[in-house]
C-alpha cells in the first residue's frame, strides 16, 4: 500500500511540474490549481519538522524577494495596460498562492521530487526527439499544440530563408512554442536533474544538451556551454575570484562568437533579432539613475531598431540577468542574487546562478518551482541541523 501511494505521489508531482512548465505556452491555471490541491491532499502530513532561526530567515528573505518583484510589478508598474505587462502581473498574483504551495509541496514530496524531476526532464527531451522522427519522416512539422488546437509552434528554420537545400529544415520545440524557450525552460530540469544526481553527468543529460544544439537556438547552444563551464568550474573547486574572472570571460568570448553569427547569418528576422538587442541594451544603459536602480517599468519595452521601424521587445530574450536589470533595476537583481545563494554551498552556488541566463521572467512558474525543490533538496536539510 505504501509503494502505491508513493507512486501516486510521484504521479501528481510529475503531472504537476509537467504543466507548470508548459503554463508560458498554452493557458494552465486552472491544472495547476487542481494539482496543487490534489499533490496537498496526498502530502504526508504526519512527522515533525524541524525550525530553527536559519529556517527562519531563509523563508523570511524568500518572502522579501518575492514581494519587491511583486510591488514593482503590480503595483508600481500598474499603469501598464499592454497584453505582456498584463500577463506578467497577473503571474506575479497567481504566484502569491503558487510560490508557498511549491515550497510546501517540495518539503512534503522531498523523497519523491528527484524521481519527478526526473521524469518531466525525460518527457520534454523525449517527446523532442518523437517529434524530430516524425517530422523529418513525414516532412510536415509535428505540432502537438496546432493539433489540439491551441497554437502554432515556431518551429520554422527562418534563418535561411532564400536558401533551397533540397529538404525542409526544422527546429523542434518539444512542448514549447520555440526553440529558444525549450532549452531556457528544460534548461532549468536539467540543472534540478544534475544536483539530484550529485553532480554526475547521466545520458539523459548528454541527449538533453544534444538536443539544445540540434534544435539550432543560438540561446540553446549558450546554454550548453554555459552548462558546460558549470560542470567544469563546480569539480576543480576553484577560487571564487577565478571562478568569477573565468567564468565573465568565457560568456564574453561566448557572446562575441554569438553575435557575429548572427550577424553573419542575418537573413530576415535573424537580423532584426540581432539589431532589438543591441537596441535595448544601449536603451538600458543610457537610462535614468532611478531606472538602474530600480528598474523600467513592465511597459517600457518599445524601441527604434533602425531599418526593422518601432517595436516591441521581449526583454527576457536577451537573459533573466538583464530582465531583472532592466524592469527591476540592480536592486532587483542583486536581490535574486542573494536569494539564490543563501546558505548554498560551493557547487550548487555555480549552478544556481546559472539559472541567471535561461531567456525567462520573473513571472515564470517553472523559475520558482525548480528552486523550491533544489533548496529543499539540498540547502534546507543542511540548515536545520
């Protein structure tokens, strides 16, 4: 009876994370709120937990975190009528109840989280891998959310309009709406997975990093060497200061040979791609010294990108470091910082602040869900000893 009930528990903490990470690309609130009431009511309540002042500050600091993007987002940035802003607040709300319920959830399903990480990580790279078989066997893209009739994929390889190589090329999604948004999104189980898994590279990892480079994202190729760098840094247990001036050079050196790719390669809507950024990064850093601090509000994202006209920029696609800088200012952004950091050690520090590059925001449920189970799993046993 026991083990039914364990892999029922696992069941809805698979299903769970499942739809928590797919809730940025078809609407999911109410499965969420369903399995969160479902994943409450089969917790193990009985047993006692331990609370010391550590236990303390640390969810203290969580709720200090959590309420400054909070009354930024909604309330100070409430002037903000467009669809994105609105979307991001209304996250933002469904947070206050989501972000308590995840972490209660991660210390009640402590014995069966790793399993569940786990298996949503295999689900999302699987279903890659089905759907990259089917479409180029069949030669029609398979989209499993066009077939269900929720939207169209972006799975189209537009940087090579123009160019006739005999077959059409795809760059498969997973359940995501883009390649790009499917290595930021599992880039985040993947991480989980790695600390699960005591800092072992499994085969599960090497085929999720093949697939980041094969989907053909430019996002999705940084976050595999980003990846990459963390493995290395996190076993030598180098110096923090080493690690820091190693680890700024590689991203440097990383960005440079991204960018002239995408120059190189500026077919279209490549181009305009590579112009939006520089873009909004000169907007940011000719900004105000109250919008450095404090951040530009949720609306404040239309920019002049030369021969592309007026548009509107998605802000998280240049990194969640420069989402936090640019809507929250570096008060924001050193904030995250220290909650991310807060009682980790050496190794799960490196991988944590890796969780800086991924292109999401800070509305994202999938963000908050993998560090209330990373923390859990690692940082919480250790504080209240």
């Amino acid at each position: 009876m026991d083990y039914l009930v364990q892999n029922v528990r696992s069941g809805i903490l698979t299903c769970l994370l499942f739809v928590v990470f797919i809730s940025g690309t078809i609407p999911s609130n109410l499965a969420i709120t369903s399995l969160i009431v479902a994943a409450l009511f089969m917790a193990p309540f009985g047993g006692t937990y331990r609370i010391n002042y550590r236990f303390i500050l640390y969810i203290s600091i969580l709720f200090l975190t959590f309420f400054y993007f909070y009354y930024r987002g909604v309330f100070v940035y409430a002037a903000a009528e467009d669809e994105i802003s609105q979307s991001v607040k209304s996250r933002l709300t469904w947070s206050l109840f989501y972000i308590p319920a995840f972490f209660f959830i991660a210390v009640f399903y402590r014995n069966v989280s790793v399993a569940a990480v786990r298996h949503t990580l295999i689900i999302f790279v699987g279903f890659w891998y089905l759907q990259t078989f089917v479409s180029y066997a069949t030669g029609e893209y398979f989209d499993i959310w066009k077939i269900l009739g929720f939207r169209e994929q972006k799975a189209e390889a537009y940087f090579i309009k123009g160019i006739d190589l005999g077959f059409k090329l795809w760059r498969p999604t997973s359940f995501l709406n883009e390649p790009g948004t499917y290595a930021s999104i599992v880039f985040l189980l993947l991480v989980a997975d790695y600390i699960n898994c005591e800092y072992r590279i499994t085969k599960t990892h090497l085929f999720t990093l093949s697939s980041f480079i094969l989907s053909m994202s430019g996002f999705g190729f940084a976050l595999a060497v980003v990846f990459s760098l963390g493995v290395v840094l996190s076993k030598k247990q180098a110096s923090a200061g080493k690690s820091i001036f190693t680890t700024f050079a590689f991203l440097v050196v990383c960005c440079i040979a991204y960018l002239y790719y995408d120059f190189r390669s500026g077919f279209g809507d490549r181009a305009a791609g590579f112009e939006f950024r520089f873009v909004l990064i000169a907007k940011y850093a000719t900004g105000t010294l109250q919008e450095l601090i404090f951040g530009h509000s949720l609306d404040d994202t239309i920019i002049a990108a030369g021969k592309f006209g007026i548009m509107d920029a998605f802000v998280e696609d240049l990194s969640f470091a420069f989402y936090l800088n640019y809507h929250f200012g570096i008060i924001g952004f050193f904030l995250m910082i220290f909650y991310l950091l807060m009682f980790s050690n050496y190794k799960s520090s490196v991988f944590l602040i890796l969780f800086l590059f991924p292109k999401i925001h800070i509305g994202a449920y999938a963000l908050w869900m993998i560090i209330s189970i990373i923390k859990v799993n690692q940082i919480i046993p250790r504080i209240l000893k």
